[in-house]
C-alpha cells in the first residue's frame, strides 16, 4: 500500500510526523501493523504485505499531537492520500484547582477533536499554565482520558488561525476520575546506544496509544504491549504494567523501560 502524504500548507511540523497503520478503525484497533520508512521527499510511505480490509493511518507529531485517518483496502496495490490538516489554531490558559497544581496527573490532560481524527495533549507548567498551538480547526474535548472520550472537562471549537484564552478547572472531583500513569521509555541498541527516532507505541484492551515527545507515554494503570521499531532491527514487544507513582499526587517519578532492538 502506498500513502502519500498531503501537506497543501507546507506545515513542518506534518513534515516530520511518525506514520504507522492500524489494524480495523480506530476506535476498535485491535494492533499496529506497520510502521513506515521516512521515503525520499515527493515519495510515498510503503507499507509491504497489507491484506484486504479495515485500516487506520495515523499520523503522530513530534509535539505529541496525531492524525488518524480510516481507510478501506480492497486490493493490494492500493494507493492512498493521506491529507494533513492547516494547523493554525491554538489556546492558551492555566489549569487551575481547590488544591495546588502538582504532580503530573494535575499538570496534562488530553484534548481530542470530537470525530477523533485529531488527539494530544495540554502540557502545563508547574504554575499550572500552558500553551498549546498549530492545532487543526474543530470541535475538541478537553481534559478526558485519551483512552476514554466520554470523560472531558470542556469542549472549545476553533477556527483556523483563531487563539483562545481557556482556564481549566481541574477540581477534585474531576481529577478522580482522569487519574494517568506516566511512563518514560529509552529506545537502546544491543550495546546500549540509543537510537534517536525509534518509533514506540502502547498497546491495550481500548487501542493504541502514541507517545508523547517520541517518549513520554501517559495512560490508564493496568497491563500493555510495548512495540519498538526502527529501520534495520528487529521490532521488539515486551509487556509491561502502568501504575501510580507511590508519592502520587504530590509529585512523581515517571516509570522508566528501556527498549533494546537487535540489528535484522
């Protein structure tokens, strides 16, 4: 199958996003099936060995935010365009709470568009500010778990080019229920060099989750499939468990995995 990518406005930050292939659509993937090589410019990604059926493209940023974009394969020689959306959009605020903003549970909240073609995440300092821009127009949810649409804090809708200045109230009782474990992984040869680019997602019972930054992951406590990748090794799957730091939420220390790819 060949994806060619559609980036009318010359974003750069399209330009340089992660493109991988899951299996059925997205709210019902059940895997990843592929990741693609970064082809020449002009060129198409090619994903080898793609059978008929039900597919989700996504495309992941490297400031955390991805696309996805269903598709149906009826033959294997399919070629598709893959549009990236004008990104011009943006909102500004600070999360605020009854309590002090601290630990990461308090300080990212997901924010996805109502169709889920677009998701990421709000980043806050310790303050409790943040900034978040080159966001597509549309609807969004903010605040949910980004493996669970229906728990969100607010909706906003955005035009293109449009800033909105948006103050989050994370109360306790909303924080109860938006609860995320963090994890951090490093991306390692056998010799315990790392490799930069290396492509890792998540796995689990709701779908894929992409990371944040190429390596920070933010997810529901409970049991997953790390997948790494990188042109020339092998891809690696090891299962891990998501959980709560001890001195949640009064601060925290991510969970960290180190990945080892072995050379093909």
């Amino acid at each position: 199958m060949l994806v060619y990518p559609d980036n009318e406005a010359n974003d750069p930050k399209w330009e340089t996003a992660k493109i991988y292939l899951l299996e059925g659509f997205h709210s019902k993937s059940a895997r990843t099936v592929n990741f693609a090589d970064k082809p020449e410019p002009g060129q198409p990604y090619v994903f080898s060995n793609i059978q008929a059926g039900d597919y989700t493209i996504v495309a992941n940023r490297t400031d955390g935010l991805s696309m996805q974009q269903e598709i149906k394969v009826e033959a294997k020689e399919t070629s598709v365009s893959l549009k990236m959306p004008v990104s011009t959009a943006s909102i500004s605020g600070r999360i605020t709470g009854a309590e002090p903003i601290t630990g990461t549970q308090l300080r990212m909240l997901a924010i996805r568009q109502k169709d889920d073609k677009i998701i990421g995440y709000i980043q806050a300092k310790e303050d409790g500010a943040y900034k978040l821009e080159n966001l597509p127009a549309g609807r969004y949810s903010i605040g949910g778990n980004p493996q669970d649409p229906n728990q969100s804090l607010l909706d906003v809708e955005l035009s293109e080019g449009e800033h909105k200045n948006i103050d989050i109230d994370a109360n306790v009782s909303s924080i109860a229920r938006l609860v995320m474990a963090p994890l951090r992984v490093h991306v390692v040869d056998k010799s315990g060099i790392p490799i930069p680019g290396a492509a890792v997602v998540l796995e689990g019972d709701s779908g894929i989750i992409e990371p944040l930054n190429n390596e920070y992951f933010m997810a529901k406590p409970g049991n997953y499939i790390l997948r790494g990748s990188y042109p020339g090794f092998k891809e690696s799957r090891q299962q891990i468990t998501m959980k709560l730091p001890d001195n949640w939420p009064s601060g925290y220390q991510p969970q960290t995995v180190v990945v080892r790819l072995e050379k093909q």
